[in-house]
C-alpha cells in the first residue's frame, strides 16, 4: 500500500510538466524582481522553513519579521526585526517587496498595505502568495485555537512536530476582493490576482486523506467555476510611476 509521499510521487512530483504551488510563487517573483532592485521580504521569518532564492541574485536581500531569527537568517544580506504595519524603513526604500504566506499573519491589513506603498518606490511591485479563506484548510485554521495549530500542523503536513512554529492568524486579508480593496485603498493597482490549487499539503497524515485530498485537487481544478475555492491567492499589485497620492482609508486599518 503506498504511502502519501509514494502517493505525491505518483500524482504530482513524478508528473510531467506538473508545478508545485512553490515552484509558481517562485516563478511569479522572478518574473518580476530585476537583478538591480533592492527587495524586502515582509515576513521573512528566519529562513529553516521557505526562503526567497534572491540573495545574491538582486542588489540586496532585506527580510522583516517580529521574530528575532529573522537577524541570523542565511537567506538575507540583512535581517530586521519589526511589523508589516510599521517598517522601519524610510520611504521609497525598496524597487520591490515579496511577501509569502505572511498576509494571514498581519493583524492590521490596512496600515500593512499603507507600509508596503510608503516603502515602495513608484513603479514597485508587491509579489505575495497567502491562503484562501474560503478553502476547507484555512476555514480548519480558522476555527480552531492556536493550540490546536500547534498540535496538528506539521503532522498534516507530513512534517516532524518541530519543523515549523505555527504563529497567529487573522485572515483580515484573504479573498482575492479583499485584497483588492485594501491594497487598492493604499494605492496599489492589481497587475495580476488568481487562486491555484496545487498537491493537497495539508493532507499528508494518511494515505485516506490525501486520496480525498487528491480528487478536490481535480474537481477544483476542471473548471474556472471553483477558481474562489482554490487554496493559494497568488498576486502582483504595483505602486503606481507617478502616484496621485493615498487614497483615504481606515484609520485603524482594521476594514482597509
């Protein structure tokens, strides 16, 4: 009987042509993030569990995270410690900013947006990747208390117990009209939105779950209809050459 990695082999790895949703986030960053741009990746963490493949490949590397690891992290020419909803980066800073799975992280969406325009230059691109609030894992996530994220993420994952410290969610910003509306409050324009369902990673525990898991990979994507229930919001938003200035927005940025 195979197990679920056997079974990742059979259905995804060992497909041709197939891609991971890593593989097309990545893809999506290098398509737009030039070999001269100075970048900021916003929730860098501290590198052990995904790091951006750009340092040495742009002008520099700079990683942000509450998390104190972020300063020791191998994957950035310099980590600093901070909040998406407070860089402390003086403005037009960056050519570009890249954000993975770190927006569901962010307690204040609106004043995060506001920072990303503000330590952008214009013409700047926000590259990110974040989950879909409507897929059945992060409606799971969100259910449920931290605890329980901590006891049952890396297993579903198929990873050991200590791979990865889940940290706190809030899920202010996951639907593709979302973020559409608080990043377009700060100022951003949308060059590129859509939700991919790649190989089921929350389904690893037993070879039963990702079976399932596997066959609403497929029924998700046969057809464009179940394009809002797809697990990953991949996105390019851009800070206009020549912006206007901000429009209005919350001034909590609890609502955008």
């Amino acid at each position: 009987m195979l197990s679920p990695s056997a079974l990742k082999r059979r259905f995804y790895d060992d497909v041709p042509g197939w891609q991971g949703g890593t593989a097309r986030y990545v893809a999506m960053v290098q398509k737009n993030v030039m070999e001269t741009d100075r970048v900021l990746d916003v929730g860098a963490g501290d590198g052990t569990w995904f790091a951006h493949p750009l340092k040495g490949n742009v002008a520099e590397f700079v990683g942000l995270d509450p998390d104190e690891g972020v300063v020791g992290s191998a994957a950035l020419d310099r980590g600093v410690v901070g909040v998406a909803e407070e860089m402390p980066f003086e403005d037009e800073s960056f050519d570009a900013c890249v954000c993975s799975f770190a927006l569901e992280h962010v307690e204040y969406p609106g004043r995060a947006a506001r920072e990303a325009w503000r330590v952008l230059k214009p013409g700047g691109r926000f590259v990110f990747r974040t989950p879909n609030l409507w897929h059945y894992a992060t409606l799971v996530a969100r259910a449920t208390p931290e605890w329980f994220h901590r006891l049952v993420a890396n297993w579903a994952r198929g990873m050991a117990r200590d791979a990865c410290e889940p940290q706190p969610t809030f899920y202010r910003c996951n639907t593709p009209a979302r973020i559409r509306r608080v990043f377009g409050r700060a100022g951003f324009e949308v060059v590129e939105l859509r939700t991919i369902e790649p190989e089921p990673s929350y389904a690893q525990f037993s070879r039963l779950a990702f079976l399932l898991g596997t066959a609403y990979e497929r029924l998700l994507n046969s057809s464009e209809f179940f394009a809002p229930l797809r697990v990953t919001i991949l996105g390019v938003l851009r800070k206009p050459e020549r912006p206007a200035g901000r429009p209005g927005a919350s001034p909590t940025g609890m609502s955008g």
